[in-house]
C-alpha cells in the first residue's frame, strides 16, 4: 500500500510536493496566486521598487498599497496581515 500525500491527494511517489520537485519559482507563484486570492493584494501591472526592502518586483508580482507605497510579495511576510 503506498501512501498518499494529504495535499494533492497524489501518491506519495508522484507528489512533486511530498518529492520537494516543486521549484521555488513555482512555490512564489503559488505564494503570489494565494495573496492576491485574498482580495488584499493585486497583480502589478508595471514593475516597480517595493518600498519596504526597495527590491525592484516585476509585472505581475503580487503587490499591496502601505502609506509608504506599493510593497511586493517579497514582503509578504513582514506585512502579513497589517
Ligand atoms: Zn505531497
Ligand atoms: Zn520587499
């Protein structure tokens, strides 16, 4: 009986999950997909600098209006919630 994983309910030996295949570009895009399916974030249409850490974040980046200006999903987890 081979086991499978709790997540995609694939079996463990075809789950890139459980297998750590999934890149991190992949794991960003899904980070970004989950952000703006929160209703909290929005998908950039330019690029821009992020303005907490001042990294440049490209089109379709993830992104979130702060008093300070547009922060990016490399961000995402110092602003969390905020
Ligand atoms: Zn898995
Ligand atoms: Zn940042």
């Amino acid at each position: 009986m081979s086991e499978r994983c709790d997540r995609t309910d694939l079996l463990v030996e075809q789950c890139a999950h459980c297998r750590n295949l999934v890149s991190p570009e992949e794991e960003a895009a899904r980070q970004r997909s989950a952000l703006v399916a929160s209703g909290k974030w929005l998908r950039a249409v330019h690029k821009g600098k992020c303005a907490r850490c001042g990294e440049w974040f490209g089109e379709g980046s993830a992104i979130t209006r702060r008093p300070s200006g547009w922060i990016s999903d490399c961000c995402a987890d110092a602003v969390g919630d905020e």
